[in-house]
C-alpha cells in the first residue's frame, strides 16, 4: 500500500486529510472522534476574542430536493470561551501525538495577535493558521478577509506573527479578490510555511419570495455569507493551480474547497496541495468519510505504480497552459452509442438551441420507439456539451485529427495562418 504520510513544513501527518476550520473543529471531542475514524489532522475553529453567533446561519443550494451543492454560512468564529478551547486544544495534542492539530487564530491589534500565539502555544499545537479570509461578520470589524484583501495590512500582520512565534504558520487566502497571487507574495516574502485555500467565497444564496428576506433567514432580514461545498471547487482547484504554476511560489498548500472524496483528494493533490481540508462534506456525511479517502487514495496510487502520496503532487500543473499554448490541430467530434441511446432527445434540444446545429433527428429507432439523435461530423464542433447533457453516457467524442503535429493560437498569429484554424475568424 503506498505511504500515506506527509511533511507539511514540518508538520508530521498519517495522511493528507485534515478537517478545515469550521463546526465539525469547534470542540476536542468532535476532533477526537474525527482522528479515532483515521483524519490526519485538523484545524480548530478559529479562536479569538469573544464572539455572539446568530441561530440561523446556514444556508443550502440543493439539486432539487436532493444533495447540498453549496452552503452558504453566516456563522462567525468561535463563540465558546477561549480558555475552554485553548484547555481541549491540549488535551487532543496530548491524546493523539501523531496527528497534527493547527489552531486557527484571529486577533485585532499587534498586542492582541501576540498574546494569542503566547497562550495558543502552551496548548502544544503543531502549527497555526492565520484567518485572513473570514467573508463575513469578521470583516466588517476589520478581520478576516478585509486583511487578505489589504496586502500591506497582511504583511503588517504576517511580520508580528512571524516575529511572535518559532512554529509553523499556515496564511489562510481569501477568494475574494481578482488574483490571488497577491496573496501569495505576501505569504512568500512574510516568511509564512505555507498556505491554506480557499476560505467561502461571498455570496447571498437566496431569497424568500413569500416575505422578501435572503436566506438563512432572521427576523429582521439576513446579509451575504460564505459559501462551500461540491459548487466551489472549480474555484478552489484553478487558485490552487495558479498558485502551484508560478516560478517564485514555494510554500506547501492545504488545499480547501468542495471535496467530498478520494478523487477531489487526488485532484488538489496533482494542482499541487500537500495536504486538504474538508468540512462541508463532514457537516453532511459525518467523520466517516475518511475512510473511504483513505482507500480510495492509496488503491489509486498502488494502481498509477506510486509508492507514495508525495509522489502524485503537482503532477498535473504541466499540463494547465495559457489558452494560447493549447493545439489547435486537435480535433473530436460526438459519436453516439445507438444501442445505449433511449432516444430523450436532449442532446438534439442542446446542440440545437444551444450550440451548433450539428446534431439532426434520423429516422433509426430506439428500444423506446424514440428516434435516435444523429452527429453531423462536417459540421460538429467537437465543443463537449452533447456528451455533457445526456443522462446515459451515451455520446463519446472522438479523436479525428488529420495531423499528430501540434499548432499552437501563438504560432498561427506568428506565422499568419488564420486560414488553418478552423472557425476562428
């Protein structure tokens, strides 16, 4: 079985599956059970001064009446006492050494942020993770993601951490901005150990059209949220990688933001992760969920021949390319499976209305008595959403490039050759 464990600037872990931040870290005897079902490690509920929670908080995009896509949250950081938090914070590290426990800290002033690392440090924790991207609540007093969006306040910040303690420091980044390599620099030249992102992004979720309020609904009204879960992660994922493809960025990245399994694990790990934080997942499916991780990660790597965890990270960041470097020779086009075709027609309305024109009604019948859907290939653009829109996994694409050479939109403008991409003027 391949090795599981990491080194995340120092911090030793089992595995790379750490719970982030949130409710599922907001006590030690959730944390306890959460490592006695096999995570690697947590972050703990960010700690700070004291805070007054609303009772509705959370919010949810569903797929109809099904499963959360996203979550939206309006919960700030931890109200409990800090003395209780800090008192179970050492009472974890001492019941389970060799998982890694991270607190997560806030503070205001550079008093107030260094008298918090004084008393978090006798907890015994292995590092801390700096909330600079808190979406809500935190940030209309000045913390949270008003810091991450003011790079000379985080650097400020960073420079009486840095100064405050010897144990490693995560910058946790906020999406809520338009680069997040600025960000990035200053966790760089700060002297963070690595990065932690993404945190919620903003967001109103919805809104009641019976009495007018955004949901999660108080009495007077609601305001925007952080949101999460499986939506997110297209977000988190091209982030991480614009991060992970940089020449100067050299820090190890907790990866967060929509992943449920293995496979996202897997995903933010080949981007460039070292370790990932999971919450939203948790807060629907519980602790247990780690153990399908766990052996779907390790039956993927025994399968790809890798013999450690370590091995698989930053594998794909080679392959995410500026627009202008992708091959324009490349070509596919839709193929539809006739015996799996039920004849729904959905990917005729799609390509029709929305799309190309390039899919026509043949008068072949399907088991249904339907009529099967039929690729035009001169004119089919190979654009995806066909096999994208049908319910069966009906429809492939397939490769029909008349040359292995690549062309590049770099190379066509150099070269004056606008007549061999096809399309594009």
């Amino acid at each position: 079985m391949a090795d599981l464990e990491i080194d995340f600037s120092g911090i030793k872990s089992p595995n790379p599956f750490w719970l982030a931040s949130a409710p599922p870290t907001n006590t030690g005897d959730q944390i306890m059970r959460a490592f006695d079902q096999g995570w690697g490690g947590a972050v703990w509920k960010t700690v700070g001064n004291p805070v007054k929670n609303l009772h509705s908080r959370y919010a949810a995009l569903k797929r109809g009446k099904g499963s959360i896509i996203g979550l939206n949250n309006i919960e700030l950081i931890s109200d409990r006492g800090l003395s209780i938090n800090l008192k179970e914070m050492a009472e974890v590290k001492k019941k389970y050494p060799e998982q890694a426990l991270i607190a997560s800290i806030m503070a205001g002033n550079r008093e107030e942020w260094v008298e918090l690392i004084r008393r978090v440090e006798d907890t015994g924790v292995d590092g801390l993770e700096l909330n600079f991207s808190c979406p809500h609540g935190m940030c209309e007093r000045g913390l949270g993601s008003a810091i991450g969006q003011e790079p000379e306040v985080a650097a400020e910040i960073m420079s009486w951490v840095r100064d405050a303690t010897t144990l490693p420091v995560l910058m946790k980044f906020t999406p809520n901005v338009s680069d997040i390599t600025v960000q990035g620099r200053v966790a760089v030249e700060g002297g963070a150990d690595g990065a932690a992102l993404i945190n919620t992004i903003k967001s109103i979720i919805g809104v009641d059209l019976d009495d007018f309020i955004p949901y999660p609904k108080g009495r007077n009204g609601s305001t925007n949220g952080g949101y999460c879960g499986t939506a997110v992660k297209p977000i988190a994922l091209h982030m991480l990688a614009s991060l992970g493809r940089t020449d100067w960025f050299n820090l190890p990245i907790s990866g967060i933001g929509g992943i449920n399994n293995w496979k996202d694990c897997a995903e933010f790990i080949a981007l460039g992760s070292t370790s990932v934080q999971v919450c939203t997942a948790v807060m629907h499916h519980g602790f247990g969920i780690v153990e399908g991780m766990i052996d779907g990660l390790s039956k993927y790597l025994d399968a790809k021949g890798m013999n450690s965890v370590n091995e698989l990270r930053g594998k794909a960041l080679n392959q995410y390319k500026d627009w202008g470097d992708l091959d324009m020779n490349y070509k596919v086009v839709a193929d539809i499976n006739e015996k799996k075709c039920t004849g729904c027609g959905k990917c005729y309305t799609a390509c029709n209305d929305g799309a190309y024109q390039s899919i026509s009604i043949s008068s072949r019948k399907a088991k249904t008595g339907d009529p099967i859907p039929e690729i035009n290939t001169d004119t089919c653009k190979g654009c995806n959403l066909c096999s994208l829109v049908c319910p069966r996994d009906c429809i492939k694409m397939i490769d029909v490039s008349k040359t292995s050479s690549v062309k590049t939109w770099q190379e066509i403008v150099a070269n004056n050759e606008f007549e061999i991409a096809d399309g594009i003027l």
